[in-house]
C-alpha cells in the first residue's frame, strides 16, 4: 500500500511539474536551436565558406589587398573592438586572429596605405606598412559625434580625393517633440538637423576634426547604415534606415498594414547639398511619391513641403534595415555583377506583428551609375527558422570585397564571416 | 484502502489546481493583452523578447518583476527619466502617460504575468496614486 501510495504521489508531482510549466519556455527552448552557419542560400555557381564563427557582433568589415579580413565589433571581445582575421595556410579560414583598438563601433575601411574604423563618437585612422597595423600610430581624426545611442553607428566611405564620408544619424524616429510619442508633433525647423540627420564629409588625413572643420554633404536622412563610394559613377551612394511607427503616433491616419508597409527603405544617390525629407517628408512606394509626414501635418497623401526633397533612386520594403552596401567591383563573378550593387539586409523588427522582412543579402543591378532592373535575394537563410531580430540564427550586417573578387558577408548576431565564391559550371 | 487512495488523488487534484491556478482575472488579462499589441507589441515584439540592442526583452526582467510601482513610474515617465538599461539598449521608450488609469493596471497586469511568473494584480487605483504623485 505504502509502495502503491509513493507511486500515486509520484506520477502526480511528475504531472504536476508538466501541467504547470510554461508554454513560452518550451518554446523558447525552441528558439535557442541555431542554424549551421554555413547553411546559407546562394544563386547557382556560388559557394559559401564560413571564414570564423563567434567573434561577436561583426558589424563592417574590409579585406586588404593580401586577403587579411579587418571586423569592426560593436562589443568588444576580449578588449578588442578591432579584429584582424589571416588565413595562414590557405584553406579560406580564418587560423590567426589578433586584435586592438578598444572602442566599439560599426564602421571600417581601407584606402591608400590606411585602415580607417570609427567608434560611436569618432573616427580612427591606423597606418598599414607592409601589410600589418601597428596598434600605435592610432590617430583620431574626427572627433566628437553626436552619440544619444538612437541611430549613433557611425558608418564610413572614402572617395578617391582625399575625403572621408560619415554618417551620422538622427537620434530621433521623426524629430517629434518627444520621441516616439502618440501624437507628439514634429520640431519645425528640426534642430536635429544641425548637427545629425546627414551625411558629413572630412578630410581623411587630417587630425581631430570636429563639425566645423567638415562639411554637411548630404541633409535629411534619418539614419544610414550602408554607404559606399561608386568609383565607377564617381558619387556617394546609400542605403536609409526609414522610419518606423506611423499608425501608432497617428492611429487616426493609418493603419497597421500602412505601418508594415510605409515608407520605403530608401536608396540615394547623393550629390553635395541633397535633402532628402527626413523629418518632413517619407517616401511612399505605393504612391512612388514624398509625402508630409504626419507631424507636420500630412494625412498620408500631401506632398506640402516635399516638393524639393529628392527622391530616392531605388525603394527596397520597409523597415528591412539596410546595413550594408557594396558596390561590387570583381571580375570573379559573372558579368552581370559588375558594378552592381550588394545589399545587406540586416532584418525588421518595426513588421511585427507580421512577418518580419530582411535577414538576407541582394544584388540589385546597375548601369551607368542608375538601378538598371529589379533586385533579387542573393544571399538567404541566415535566421534559420526564426525570422526576428531575436530568434535569427544570424543577421548580415557588413559586405566587402576580396582582392581576387570573392565577396564576404558579417553577422553581428553569431559573430560569423563568410566568404561567397563562384565557379562557372563546365 | 481504496478510499485511501481516493483521498490522496483528491488531495493532489486539489493541490494541482491549486498551484496551477492564475490568480489573475482572464477579463484583465485579455484587456492588457489589447493594450499591449497596440502599444508595445511593435517594440517588444509578440513575445516579449525585444529587439536586441535595440529594445530590451520583457521576459523575466528585473523592472517586469521587481515592485510595481516602478514598472508603473517607468511607463508614466518613460525611459529617459529613468536611465534604464542606458548602456544596454539604443531605444528610449516614450512616455506612455496618455494611457488610461485602468489601461496601464490592466497592461502591467498582464506583462507581469505572461513574460515573469509574477501572480499578481496591478490595480487602477495604484497607477492612480503614482499618477498623482508625478504630477
């Protein structure tokens, strides 16, 4: 009896264990399951390698002529912000890997003899002799960026004249009042603008410049992660981060399927002194026009004040976070790529509580300096089989070409490199 | 014997229910999951997790879990008042005192139940007080 009565007591713990266990942790069990690395999708002919796995939040990275691969990370690993990855042995992976720079940040480059990497605040330069970086001829060459956390990834570029290109984000959604605030109106003139919303351009070898020594290059942006120099146009071309949230300040204007949709995440093409809206106007795809956005007074179709405001070149789907954006200048690949442009699509959030968009690489084709057709998914499969910022598996952030034209992919989720070759079928 | 066995499985039918029962109100629970779809929902994402970097996770959070009249002062002031997570996570959170009394009891209600085990009632009056004191 007493032997019957233990059992009894025991399968009703072990029930009661179950009955009372969460469903959500179950599930996020689930959610803990990673992708391989390796597993991503490319068009056919390419191939992928993974260079190095688990370095930490990878965001932009540039390859130097001998192959070494130079990731900007935006936590620091090890006391590291900077890592240098060499494949020794030639076997496409990543067997010596060392560091330095102890700030994170998001943007890296590589021009004329220097590496160029920029925290949230500044931007670096590092003299590269033979192929190595020595750690002590960091030199800060500006100094000073507005960084209140919102949109503070200070991207870089380089011309072929001796300027640097800098982002800097606006620390806002759309310059309300007060920051994503229901029904907050728009600051007008925006102050935001003064200092942030734009692109900067400074020179790239001259010392702890601040804004007074550069030049505002390009106006009403709300924030860009992706920019690269064209040499083949001779232009500055970028990818926005469009804004988010339009039925929630505005439920009476819009719907959640108009949030999920608008504005476009928008491709400029940038000449010296462009606007391009941002706080006033957003680009709707629909509409293929700039519209007043509603803190200023628009009902989702009026174009006041937007008549002078430059549209953008290309409009990819809303809020899939373009990160990165390469210009792929290689032989490697076929035809077709040459001077084309790769997308990185970090991956949405603002969709929810719809399927998320991004989490892939595109190619989008070029002629003569213009979008020359629609783009195609190039890169997929990095969430794996949960498509949120949260549950992805990875998250491409940064693009870079390799000296003999292989094109690399980070990810700041997993911390993975890969490398993307292609071998035309005989 | 038999009855003896009877006892125990009532007992423990008892205890499980007892144990597994939500002391919350599935009407307050349904009107705070309203609440936050339409205003959290886009940031802290259906369940809970945040975006990283970005915003933070709501599950088992200490501000989801700690006392409530924080929770309450955080939604009335917002973040930037309140210095949260400010290494953490890019996003402020705007103040969301437009929200009703009975609305914020009701959504507090039920994020402290869905994304922490906290077991408990947020009620109008509380945010009330808080409310009060802000002002």
């Amino acid at each position: 009896m007493k032997k019957n009565l233990s059992f009894l007591v025991a399968s009703l713990s072990i029930v009661l264990f179950y009955s009372c266990k969460s469903k959500d942790a179950a599930k996020d069990e689930k959610e803990e399951v990673k992708t391989e690395a390796s597993a991503i999708t490319l068009p056919e002919g390419f191939s992928s390698l993974v260079v190095a796995d688990d370095l930490g939040a990878a965001r932009h990275i540039a390859v130097n002529s001998n192959g070494d691969i130079y990731v900007k990370l935006e936590k620091l690993n090890d006391g590291r912000g900077i890592l240098r990855l060499r494949d020794t042995n030639n076997d496409g992976t990543a067997d010596d890997i060392s560091g330095f720079g102890n700030y994170e940040g998001t943007g890296i480059a590589i021009k004329n003899g220097y590496l160029y990497a920029s925290s949230d605040d500044n931007v670096y330069r590092y003299k590269m002799d033979n192929n190595e970086v020595s750690a002590n001829t960091e030199e800060m060459i500006v100094e000073g960026l507005i960084n209140k956390r919102e949109h503070s990834s200070k991207s870089i570029t380089l011309d072929n004249e001796g300027f640097i290109y800098v982002n800097i984000g606006a620390p806002s959604n759309a310059c309300q009042e007060k920051n994503r605030e229901k029904g907050s109106p728009g600051m007008n003139p925006c102050p935001i603008l003064d200092s942030a919303g734009g692109i900067w351009q400074f020179k790239a070898d001259k010392a702890k410049q601040h804004y007074g020594d550069g030049l505002r290059y390009a106006t009403g942006i709300r924030n860009i992660v992706g920019l690269d120099w064209n040499s083949s146009a001779n232009d500055l071309y970028a990818v926005q981060h469009g804004r988010d949230d339009l039925d929630k300040m505005f439920p009476d204007l819009y719907t959640e399927e108009q949030r999920v949709n608008l504005p476009a995440e928008e491709m400029f093409r940038m000449k010296k002194g462009a606007d391009f809206g941002w706080p006033y106007c957003y680009y709707d795809p629909f509409q293929k026009a700039k519209v007043q956005g509603p803190e200023y007074g628009g009902d989702g179709k009026k174009t006041t004040g937007c008549e002078n405001k430059q549209n953008p070149i290309y409009a990819f789907p809303a809020h899939s976070a373009p990160n990165a954006l390469l210009f792929y200048t290689g032989t490697q690949f076929p035809e077709k790529y040459r001077n084309g442009a790769f997308i990185a699509f970090h991956g949405s959030w603002n969709r929810a509580p719809r399927e998320q968009e991004g989490f892939n690489v595109v190619f989008l084709p070029f002629k003569d300096g213009m979008p020359s057709g629609d783009y195609e998914i190039f890169a997929n499969g990095f969430a794996g089989a949960t498509k949120t910022p949260d549950g992805a598996a990875h998250r491409p952030c940064g693009l870079a070409q390799g000296p003999d034209g292989s094109l690399y992919i980070s990810d700041d989720k997993g911390g993975t490199i890969w490398k993307v070759t292609y071998k035309a079928a005989k | 014997m038999r009855r003896v066995g009877l006892v125990v499985v009532t007992i423990a039918a008892i205890v499980v229910v007892v144990s597994c029962k939500n002391s919350v109100s599935a009407s307050k629970m349904e009107a705070g999951k309203k609440v936050y779809a339409v205003n959290c929902l886009g940031c802290h994402m259906d369940n809970g997790k945040g975006v990283p970097r970005m915003n933070p996770s709501l599950v088992n959070s200490p501000y989801v879990m700690g006392h409530p009249n924080s929770l309450i002062e955080l939604v009335l002031r917002g973040s930037e008042f309140f210095g949260t997570n400010k290494r953490s996570y890019n996003n402020q959170m705007a103040s969301f005192h437009a929200l009703s009394d009975t609305e914020i009891a009701d959504l507090l209600t039920y994020i402290r139940n869905t994304y922490a085990k906290t077991g408990d009632e947020i009620d109008a009056e509380d945010v009330k007080n808080i409310r009060a004191k802000l002002n």
